[in-house]
C-alpha cells in the first residue's frame, strides 16, 4: 500500500477549518467542521490555498447535508 503526501497548506486557530492539498497541486481538499463554513471562513481557506500555488479556479463545491458550499466569484 502506497501513502499519499499531502501538505496542511492553512489551519484555523480554533481547528473549525483547515485546507490540504498534494505536493504537485493537483488535489486540494478544504476540510471544515460543519457542512458550510461561513463566507469569512472559507475565504481564509482559500487564501491559505492561494498563497501555496494552487489554482482555486479550478476547485468544485461539493454539496454537504442540507447546504450547498457557494463559492464567491
């Protein structure tokens, strides 16, 4: 079984959010506590993505429970 390396790119202070992603920028996962962290929260994830080198242009919300994840344009 191979592991796969990923990087912890941004974490929340109180642990509500954090953003990984892989060393080639080709996955990026942004993990948070409840199912649709608010706006302030997910902009922070994103920027820690950004700031990493990858492309969040190109990242798909996917829907959780009840809410879906807006993505600020």
């Amino acid at each position: 079984t191979h592991g796969v390396d990923y990087w912890v790119l941004g974490l929340a202070d109180d642990y509500s959010w954090v953003t990984v992603g892989t060393p080639d920028r080709k996955y990026l996962w942004i993990l948070a506590r409840v199912p649709a962290p608010d706006q302030d929260q997910l902009r922070h994830a994103l920027d820690a993505a950004k700031a990493n080198g990858f492309d969040t242009d190109r990242l798909v919300m996917t829907p959780q429970g009840d809410r879906a994840i807006q993505a600020q344009q």
